[in-house]
C-alpha cells in the first residue's frame, strides 16, 4: 500500500473513531447513581421514622426494613424483593414500568400509600430521573463514553481481514485502487 493510501486510511479509519465516540457521547447521558439518584433517596427516603434502618421502640425497623442511606441503597433497591408485594422486585432493571419504586413514587394503584410518605410527592421531574436511571439499566455508576483507544483495543478492530477492508471501501465510499 503507498503511503498516500496508508494516510488516506489513516484520516479515514481515525475521523470515523473519533466521530463513533463523539455520537455514542451524545446520547443520553448516562446517570450516576452516587451523584444523581442517591441524594434524592436520602433527602427525601431516608429521614428520621423512614428508611434508615432505625429500630422501633415496639420492635422491627423503620420503613419495612428497607434502608435507603449511602452506603447501603443500592444494594437494597436491587436483588431485594419488597416486603409489601412478596417477591416483586423494587428495581427491575431497564424496566421502570415494572419497578413498585416508581410505582410507589408515582402513587400508582394497588401498591400502597404514595411515597415518600412523610412529605411532598417527589416532582415529576425528579421521578423521571429514577425512571431513565432505571431504564439505562439501574447500573451502580454510569458508564464512561468510549475513546477512541477503547474502540482500537477491541479484538473486531485488531482482526482487520482484506475482505472487511473491502467492504469499509464500499461504505465510505473509497475508490478501490
């Protein structure tokens, strides 16, 4: 190959990483649940009488022993099954219509008193956020945007075959020499 066409498809193989990375970043944000969805659940869940994991003076725990602290939600949220619905799940990730959090947030029928029960129903907006949380897969960090070095470590990327490079010629249109 001349160095003409290696610099050809240097420019070509490079502009189109970097152009993947910038549209996979600009896609929906990714939320962080220690930044983002954390402090809503400790404002407004885990307060005095509520979701602390406080012992009650006639015994058991506050809020259906549920525990909405730092620390100690996330874990809660996901892999426990509420106590008011046996065996329904609180979180079902990328499904925030399934999850009785939202459901409970949103005062939906059938799932219980509205929460958070000591205070004002969390703005809709706010119970949006928990639900693109949940949709994006209720993960414990948001993911970070790939570079451009991630998508070159990727083994498609590394197998480069003569006849992928034809069809990469096709795509963007490269004159075959």
């Amino acid at each position: 190959m001349s160095s003409k066409n290696a610099t050809r498809w240097g420019l070509l193989l490079g502009g189109s990483l970097a152009g993947w990375t910038q549209m996979a970043a600009a896609q929906d944000p990714a939320i962080d649940y220690e930044t983002q969805i954390q402090p809503i659940l400790t404002a407004s869940c885990a307060v005095s009488g509520c979701h602390t994991g406080e012992t009650l003076a006639f015994g058991g725990f506050s809020g259906a022993g549920l525990i909405l602290f730092a620390g100690q939600s996330y874990e809660q949220l996901l892999g426990v099954a509420s106590t008011f619905d046996k065996g329904r799940p609180l979180v079902v990730p990328g499904n925030s219509g399934e999850s009785l959090l939202v459901q409970k947030l949103r005062g939906a029928e059938n799932v219980g008193p509205q929460m958070p029960l000591s205070g004002d129903p969390l703005p809709p907006d706010t119970i949006q956020l928990i639900m693109d949380w949940i949709d994006q897969g209720a993960l414990s960090e948001a993911p970070q945007a790939p570079t451009a070095v991630d998508v070159l470590s990727w083994g498609g990327i590394k197998r480069l075959t003569r006849d992928s490079v034809q069809v990469i010629r096709r795509i963007f249109r490269v004159p075959l020499e």
